[in-house]
C-alpha cells in the first residue's frame, strides 16, 4: 500500500475539488518523480515534479479526480482502491473504496506530454506573467478568453454573445523584464482559451507564465515553490490536445 506526502496530497486534493466544482473534469497519472493532471475534454495537461524527498511512484497509477479518497491506496484486480481506517487509531474498521481506472495509460499521458514539449523547444512565442489579480477581473459566465500582446502590453476580452457585451482587461503599463535577459512581450494576435481551463490553473499558483504563438496550443509554467508546474493549453474548444483533426 502506498501513502503520499502532504504535498501531492495537496495536488491531488486540488484536482478533486476543480473537478467537484465542475470547474476542471480531469484524470490524474503518476509515475517515478511527476504527477499529471488531464482534463476529460483534452484541452488542459498539467505535469507535476515531486519534491526530492518525496516517495516516487515506482509503478504507474491512474484514477479519476473525483474518485480520490485517502493518502492511502494500492492496486488490486485493475482498480485502485483507496483505504481509511478508524480515526480514533483502534482500526476497528477499514474502509475500502475501489475505483476503475481511466482508459488511458499513465505512459500515454507522459508521451503526449513530451510531443508537446519538443514542439516548445526552440519556439520563440510572446511569454508573460499572468497573477491571479487578472484572474478575479475575468466573468467566469463567459465561455472563453481572447488573448492578446500589443504594444507590449497583455489584452484579455471576453464576449458576451447573447448580449453583445464586450469586456476588455488591458495591462496599465508595458511589461516590465525582471531580468536583463528576458526580452519584452512580443505582439500576437488575438489567442482564444477556455475561461475554466485558465481559471482551473490558479488553483495550483497564484502567477502563471504563459507562451502564447503559433504551435497550435498555448505553454505555461508556474515556478512556485509550493506547487510548481508546466503544461499546454489548447487555443479553442474545438481543438484537442493529442486528436489529429487533419
């Protein structure tokens, strides 16, 4: 039976509740030193690294958000089955919750993952700094975002298309480098996402860095020490992370 730290207890209890709320439908795989999360509608993955002093996942699991249950768990019959005891320490009884596992296997997930993270590796896409301060001005009613870069400032709209009404989250100034390095945020144009798949990915961090360009689906990362994470973003609802439209 395996038993998880607090920290990708934490992960993990954040994919249930983004599920519970209908917010991120999504299946969480795990295997060696990461943890990826895969919404049902694949437009959202999300891949974890486990701190250093974490026990690893020396086999692969997979199971539905929605389905976890307990920091303890093992495998039997082709189900994982998630395991309580009393808890007042007398284990007089155990609960035992067994779940089917997703049709996908955890090694599927780890190769889409990293077809998307070679068609990064030598893009050079507009990058910026996104907080949860954008966030909370976001009409979460609304389906989707537009994302925009000119004049080196970011541009959020969202359309109301029963009403007509459009709400515009425009950057005061320019974006500012932190570094020497880092270069000002490139023009693009007009990006469109799903506003729970970007909500869902402030549950994780409170600032996201995204790449927004013309590889057919949108980078992130987060460095947060709490959490930290990268993944890729369908641009549409319409376009599927690991589906060939032709």
């Amino acid at each position: 039976m395996s038993k998880i730290d607090d920290r990708i207890e934490t992960i993990f209890s954040h994919a249930a509740a983004l599920q519970q709320s209908g917010r991120l439908r999504n299946t969480i795989y795990c295997r060696g030193s990461f943890v990826y999360i895969f919404n049902q509608d694949h437009t959202v993955l999300i891949r974890f690294r486990i701190p250093a002093t974490a026990i690893k996942f020396e086999r692969p699991i997979s199971f539905f958000a929605n389905d976890y249950d307990s920091r303890h768990f093992t495998e039997k019959n082709g189900c994982i089955c998630f395991i309580q005891t009393s808890s007042d320490n007398t284990d007089e009884y155990v609960r035992e919750k067994s779940c089917r596992v997703p049709d996908f296997k955890t090694v599927d997930i780890r190769n889409l993952f990293r077809k998307y993270e070679s068609k990064f590796k030598t893009s050079k896409d507009a990058d910026v700094q996104i907080s949860e301060t954008f966030r909370d001005f976001l009409d979460e009613n609304l389906s989707h975002i537009e994302f925009s870069g000119k004049d080196g400032k970011l541009a959020g709209v969202q359309r109301n298309i029963y009403t007509g009404a459009v709400t515009k989250i425009i950057q005061n100034k320019k974006q500012q480098s932190l570094l020497a390095s880092e270069s000002p945020l490139q023009n693009f144009k007009p990006i469109g996402v799903r506003t729970n798949d970007f909500i869902a990915l402030f549950a994780f961090a409170r600032s996201v860095r995204f790449w927004f360009g013309r590889k057919g689906t949108v980078r992130f990362c987060s460095k947060d020490p709490r959490m930290p994470f990268v993944g890729f973003l369908s641009k549409c609802m319409y376009d599927e992370l690991g589906v060939d439209h032709g």
